[in-house]
C-alpha cells in the first residue's frame, strides 16, 4: 500500500493546488533548484504493505507542508491543502481510504533559507484505509505439468471483445511459456505466453486457422520482477498488449473464430492444450468481457502495485492465486484457487501442491 501515491493523486487533481505550485509536489524533500512554492509530504506512519493476516481497517498520519516565500502565500496554499484533502475518501491509485481527517497546523519560519527567509505552513492529517485488498501469496508453477484449471470461464468469456490481466515473474527457460489462454480447438484460441527464442511476451489471437500476434521484446525473463501483463481483443478487430502500463504492440484485422458455442477450455500456466507450461510465478489474474482503455490499464499497473478489480466493469473472473477471503484463512485452500469477481468460476491446482503458494508478491 502507497498511501504517499494517493496523497500525490489527490493534490495534484486539485486545481486550486496546481493553480500556485503545478506539478511540485513531492515526498520528503524537494530539490534544491525548485522554484516556490512547492509541497513537500511526509507518510509518518503507513501500514506495511505485506501481512501474515488481512485487517479490515488500517490508520496511517500525514503532514503536507507549504513551501513560500511569504506567509500570505503560505496561508494560502495551506488552506487550499486543507480544503483538497480534509474529509477526502475513495479509491486513489488502489488505496482504499474511508477518510482524511485534518488534525491541525505548524508554522515554521525558516530565515536561515535566503536573505527573505522561507515560509513553512505545515498540515497534519489521519488517515484511515479499508483494506479490503491485501496481496500476500502468488502461485508457482514448477515448468513441467503444474496448471490451474479455469474452465468454468470458458461459457462466458467474449472472443469478440475482453481483456486479461496478470502478474508474473518469469524464471529463465529454455523453451516457451504459457501464462493464460483459453481454448476451442487448435485453429481457434486466444494465449498470453513467452516465446524463449525470440525472448518474446505475446498474445495469440486465432480464429478459423489464421493468427494474429502483438508482442514485444522487452526484457523479462530471469530478470528477478514482477511484470504486469494485459491483453485486450475489441469488435472493431484490434488486439493490443500492454507491459508495465505502456502500450507495446497491436496488430488490427482479427481473424474470425470459426466456432458458434463457447470455448471448450481455459487455464493460467499452461496453453489449455497441455503444453508450453509455465516456469515461475503468476498472481492476481482478471479477465474481462470488455476491452479495457489505456486508463484503465495504467490503473491496472498502478505503478507495480495490484489493487483491487472488484468494482470494475465487465469483470468475469478474478483468480488472486494464494489469497483467501477478506475474514478467516488469508491463505487459498488447497487445490483451490478461488474466483474472487461475482461468477464463481473458481481454478483447480492441478499437478501442484499446497506448497506452491508463495509468499512472493508485486510490491
């Protein structure tokens, strides 16, 4: 959790705020050559992001101080702070806050800054976080038989428009790798894989024997990272993939997927056709029957950190790959991998152990 990434969002949103100092607004300390004013917010006590168990509610203080040359500017920025942030809640950057709660002033008068002296107005705030999310297990897979069957997804997953989300740490391999895909036949399928020889992340668009592939070559295997990954298919016929956020690949004019029913298969970490199984970690997998805008997919990333999908649109499934429910065991019961979005479209663990669930998360 980034409560600091929050507090920068709302700030920076606030158009009073940037109307005096813009983009200035940073953690800790601002360097030397800034111009004033500038804000300057300290996280003085933040819940660790990690837990061995998942608590429902987390508190946390801040302090965002005004940076002016003259008091009657500091005055001013500080009450336009107090304003942006004082009874502030929503989901910011995938913090959940219930409320911000102004707890009063500091005014500092710095005359050791420069021959006007510097203007400090400092804030401080409490904050209190829900913590409906909290990210403490992922899934190995050990490169040889280990999947996790989704099949349930298959009756309702769209081939004409959706999306896939996840999350892996790609070990080093000799072979190519399957994250996700989801099954018809072998002339109509749609993968999210590795392909080692051309040290390639791609997604596979297949309809009635023809292929359509986005891909990039970034760099991610063996790299020792998390590596968020999401593939988005429209009607209009574009397929898109996106690494970290940015947009990599799209390759337009989709093939048609020559098949009237549903797909027959689905599953995370192998190609639902018992091959190219994956070696490494995967966590918080999402699938949608929507295709998800640029926007959607930089909240995704959210800066390296998973955050909750629950609420979000055309969600269909939502494997979190080791965590449990928001009361009772943090952990997934063995072999099941439970689907946290409405459908219940729970994985099977198949060829895997209990073992596999790893305190090894994005963070």
């Amino acid at each position: 959790m980034d409560i600091g990434k929050a507090i920068y969002k709302i700030l920076s949103d606030n158009i009073a705020v940037a109307s005096l100092v813009g983009t200035r607004i940073a953690p800790n300390v601002m360097k030397q050559t800034s111009p004033f004013p500038f804000i300057v917010y300290d996280v003085n006590s933040e819940p660790e992001g990690q837990k061995d168990s998942v608590a429902l509610l987390d508190k946390a203080s801040v302090m965002v101080s005004a940076y002016c040359k003259t008091y009657s500017e500091a005055s001013t920025l500080a009450n336009y702070i107090r304003t942006a942030l004082d009874r502030v809640n929503g989901l910011y950057v995938g913090v959940n806050i219930q409320a911000i709660n102004f707890q009063g002033y500091d005014d500092v008068f710095d005359d050791m800054s420069g021959s006007d002296g510097i203007y400090r107005k400092s804030l401080n705030f409490d904050i209190r976080i829900l913590n409906s999310f909290n990210n403490i297990y992922s899934t190995n897979f050990d490169g040889v038989d280990d999947y996790v069957a989704i099949d349930g997804i298959s009756a309702v997953l769209d081939y004409t428009s959706g999306s896939v989300s996840l999350w892996a740490k790609t070990e080093t391999t000799t072979s190519n790798r399957a994250y996700f895909s989801s099954y018809i036949d072998s002339n109509n399928f749609i993968s999210v894989s590795y392909a080692h020889s051309a040290n390639e992340v791609k997604v596979n668009y297949k309809g009635g024997g023809s292929t359509k592939t986005s891909s990039t070559t970034d760099v991610i295997e063996g790299d020792g990272l998390w590596h968020n990954i999401i593939a988005t298919w429209d009607e209009s016929g574009l397929l898109s993939l996106y690494l970290d956020g940015v947009l990599k690949d799209t390759a337009a004019s989709l093939p048609t997927i020559l098949y009237s029913g549903f797909y027959v298969s689905a599953s995370i970490g192998n190609n639902a056709n018992s091959g190219q199984y994956f070696l490494g970690n995967i966590d918080e997998v999402s699938l949608f029957n929507v295709e998800l805008t640029a926007s959607q997919v930089t909240t995704l990333y959210n800066d390296g950190l998973p955050y909750t999908v629950a609420a979000d649109t055309g969600l269909i499934g939502w494997w979190r790959m080791g965590d449990g429910g928001i009361t009772g065991n943090p952990i997934a019961t063995f072999p099941t991998i439970p689907d946290d979005s409405s459908n219940s479209n729970n994985g099977t663990m198949t060829n895997m152990t209990s073992t596999d669930f790893e305190a090894d998360v994005p963070e």
